[in-house]
C-alpha cells in the first residue's frame, strides 16, 4: 500500500475557529448552522399550534398525538439516504435540494383541509429533518480533529434551536397574521412564512458554500449502494443495528391501524408490514453483495473501522437525540395541561428546552475536544438520566420556576450529549461520515417514534421515565467504546492513499 503525508482536510484555512469571522472555514460553520436552523424551524412549525390546529380541523387528542410521530417517521430511512447521497454528491447541492424541495410539504401542511393531507404533510416533512446529516459532514471537511468536535456541536447547537425559535416566533406571526388577514388561521399564515424562508435560503446556500478548502480532496466511499464494512462480524453486526430502524416504522404503521388511530385499514398496514420484512430482506441481499469480499479476503488493518464504535454512538443517539426531538414535539402541550397555561405562555416556556442547544451541544463538542471523547460521554449520559428522572417527578403541585429549572437542567446533559456523540462520528472513517451521521441520526428518529409512541399509551411521567431507563442502558455499552486515536486511511482519487490524524 502506498501511502502520501498526512492530511489535513482543513489546511487551506489556517484560521482559528472563530464564531464571530465570517471567512474560510467560519463562513461555512455560519452558513452551515443557518441552514439546519431553518430545517429544524419549519420540521417543528406545528409544535406551538397543537391546541389551534386540532380546534380548526376537529382533531381528537389521539389524532393531534399521532401528527407528532408522523413528523419523524420519514426522517428515519431519510437520514440513512441523505448519508449517502451526501458521501456521493457533497454537502452543497445535498443540503440546497433539502431546503428548497422541503418547502412543498410545509405549503401543502399550512393549508390542508382535511386530517389526511394535515397527516401526509407532516409525514412528508420528515425528509427536511434529514438535512442534520449533511452539516455533519461539511463540517469534517473544513475543520481538523482539534476543533473538529466544537464546530460540530455549534453546527448541531445553533442549528437544533430552530425547534426553540419556532416555539417563540410563529404564535406572535400567527397573532399578528390573523389580526391582519381576520379569522382563526394565522398558524397557516405562519407555518406556510417559515416554507418561504426555507425556500430562498436555499439559493443562498447554494451560491455561498463549497464541499471542501480550496485544493483539499473531498473523499468518496470506493463503492456505492451501502454501507461498506471491513469484517465479518461487522456485517453481521451492522444488519442487526438495520433491523430497529424497520421495526420503528412498523410500529408507526401500528399506531395508524385500526388498533390506534385507524387513519389506515388493517389490510393496509398488513401490505405495509410485509413491504417492510421485503425491504428489509432487499436490503439485507444488497449489502451482503456489497460487502461479500471481506468474507474471502480480509481488508488491510490500516484500512479497517470498527462498526461496534458506529453501534454504541447509535444507541447514545437514541436516547440523546430521540429524546429531544419526542420532548421538544410535546413539552408546549405539557406545560399548557399540567400548569394551565396559554399556548403562548406554554411555548415560551417549553422552549427553554430547546435554547439550551445554544451552548450545551457546543460545549459537549468543546469538552470532549479538550478532555476526551469518552469520558464526556459517561458524564453527559449520566447527567441525562438524572435529568428525565427529575422530568418524570414534575406535576402540578410544583411550582413553574422550578419546573423550568429541571427542564433546563436535563436539556443540558440531552444536547451536550448529542455535541459529544458527533465529536465522535467524523473521526471513525471520514469518506463514511455522512453514512455514519445517516445512521445515528435515524436512530435518532428512532427513538422519537419509540418514545412519542409510549407517550400516546401512558402517562407524561412514566413517559419521562421510560427515557430515563433507555439512557442508563446507554450509559453502561459506553464502556466498550474505544477513544479514537491515532490516524484513518482513506483512498485518494489516484489510488494512493493519505492519512487523517484523529487523536
């Protein structure tokens, strides 16, 4: 094997890290965040509008509830895709693609007169929800190992708190839109504004952004179609970590059968059950054919990952992640039903859940730059657990400062935990990262199904409590992870290959 210096993706920029420069590197961090911003603001545009949008069409409560799992069942084989597509074609026409075709489903949501094209729209928006995955991998091209952790949790940080700013500005965009149009659909106004947004942003990111510094290399996977493994057992390993990902929107079909909401018929969630075991075995035949060489030749050490590391981030991203996205969808309706609030006063408050993404998911990158991957890990994922413990306390007797003090507390752990998982991701394979991003982040999606889908069958507080004993398992398999050290080798267009310092 032949093997070049050293490389260092980020070189062409040889300035710091610098949240308040708008050049090289730091414009790419600034135009990457804005744009997950804004995929996240218009992802959860409904969040605020439960109540008004449930009163305009005659919902039921479990027909409000099932919107909320609709929201992020698509982003689960969306973001295993986006991965993909990302590794192929680069970050910036993957992520402009994203912002401008997800503003349709926000149009058709806005306007829907019906529960079925409400239902289909808000299922629709989950591909917007897969824009994350490709900032992640932006962000590993432009940035080396030593910030690598931090611009990654300022991408995911700034970029979450689209969820919090929806919360806080579309109820005075729908108060002011109804005020200036008349009638009580100013949350169509304001969720179909926040499409518009999302839309032109999309030229703007186009025109601005390239995939890598000026005369680095862009790595690409050697081959297409699937996710590549190095070894046996990590094939073996990789289809059992596939399998979740079909039962999650198995169960999704459940909750719209006959059994739950029956939005579809039996004999429609039965071809949808046997589409999936299909898919699921199409896939399983895809990627054997993909991957059948390591069964006869073994891949050179050197050019060798270890899925078990993918594997362990994914189970931290379902409880971290998944968490987040199942409290942000529910935590305004929360507040307004355990402490009798408005929606307004209801959604200022849940966003503190959210806001707290502005520095914690930074500061999980930060930390586990600073002192080690691992050890982040284990403190940040105890933390949470602690923290939806204390979640699942809260009821009516305690007061509202309080409350928010626990939500703010526990929101902190969730998102510097996220910032810790995705200091990791990039420093496993970097040709694989949007692949790899992909896949935590539909376990992610994931765990929001399995969790939203709990929420509809018990009460808020054992809600909070079953997060809080998925955390602890994720706590306990940290232990077999290894902290990345040392270089990854990856092919250069040439056939030759170049070494990425990691540790």
């Amino acid at each position: 094997m032949s093997s070049s210096p050293p490389s260092k993706p980020a070189a062409a920029s040889k300035d710091k890290l610098n949240i308040f420069s708008f050049k090289d590197k730091n414009k790419i961090l600034h135009l990457g965040w804005i744009a997950f911003f804004l995929t996240f603001f218009v992802w959860f545009n409904h969040a605020p509008f439960l109540s008004a949008i449930g009163d305009t069409l005659n919902l039921t409560k479990d027909q409000v509830k099932t919107l909320l799992i609709l929201n992020v069942a698509l982003t689960i084989p969306a973001r295993v895709i986006i991965g993909m597509l990302t590794d192929r074609f680069g970050p910036r026409r993957v992520y402009t693609a994203i912002l401008a075709i997800g503003a349709i489903p926000c149009f058709t949501f806005a306007f829907a007169q019906d529960y079925n094209m409400l239902a289909l729209s808000r299922f629709l928006l989950g591909f917007v929800g897969a824009g994350f995955v490709v900032g992640i991998r932006l962000m590993s091209d432009w940035f080396p190992a030593n910030e690598l952790g931090t611009a990654e949790g300022i991408y995911g940080g700034w970029g979450n708190f689209g969820s919090a700013a929806a919360a806080l500005l579309l109820p005075t965009v729908a108060i002011i839109a109804a005020a200036v149009f008349g009638g009580e659909a100013g949350w169509r106004y304001a969720t179909a504004t926040s499409g518009v947004v999302m839309m032109l942003y999309s030229v703007i990111f186009y025109k601005m952004v390239r995939d890598t510094p000026k005369g680095a290399t862009y790595f690409k996977p050697k081959k297409s179609g699937a996710m590549m493994v190095t070894s046996k057992g990590d094939f073996w390993l990789m289809m059992v970590f596939k399998l979740p990902m079909y039962l999650a929107l198995a169960l999704l079909a459940w909750k719209l059968s006959p059994a739950g909401v029956s939005l579809l018929s039996q004999t429609t969630i039965n071809i949808v059950y046997i589409g999936l075991a299909l898919l699921f075995i199409y896939e399983f035949v895809t990627s054997y054919r993909f991957n059948k060489d390591v069964f006869t030749t073994p891949v050179p050490e050197a050019q060798r990952y270890d899925f078990k590391q993918v594997g362990i981030l994914n189970i931290l991203y379902f409880a971290t992640f998944g968490s987040e996205l199942a409290v942000v969808s529910m935590l305004p309706l929360f507040y307004q039903e355990t402490f009798n609030l408005s929606i307004v006063m209801a959604g200022v408050l849940a966003s503190s859940y959210a806001f707290m993404n502005l520095m914690s998911r930074p500061g999980g990158g930060w930390l586990s730059d600073k002192f080690g991957r691992k050890i982040t890990l284990l403190i940040l994922t105890a933390g949470l657990t602690v923290g939806y413990l204390l979640m699942g306390l809260l009821d009516s007797t305690w007061p509202i400062a309080l409350a928010l003090l626990i939500t703010m507390f526990c929101s902190f752990f969730v998102q510097a935990g996220e910032g810790a998982v995705f200091a990791v991701i990039p420093l496993i394979k970097r040709s694989m990262t949007g692949q790899f991003a992909g896949m935590a982040g539909a376990y992610g999606n994931v765990g929001s199904v399995v969790y939203l889908t709990v929420l509809s069958l018990v009460s808020y507080q054992v809600f909070f409590f079953v997060i809080a004993a998925t955390a602890a398992v994720g706590f306990f398999t940290l232990f077999l992870l290894k902290e990345p050290e040392g270089v990854i080798v990856e092919e250069m267009p040439d056939g030759s290959f170049a070494q990425i310092q990691v540790g």
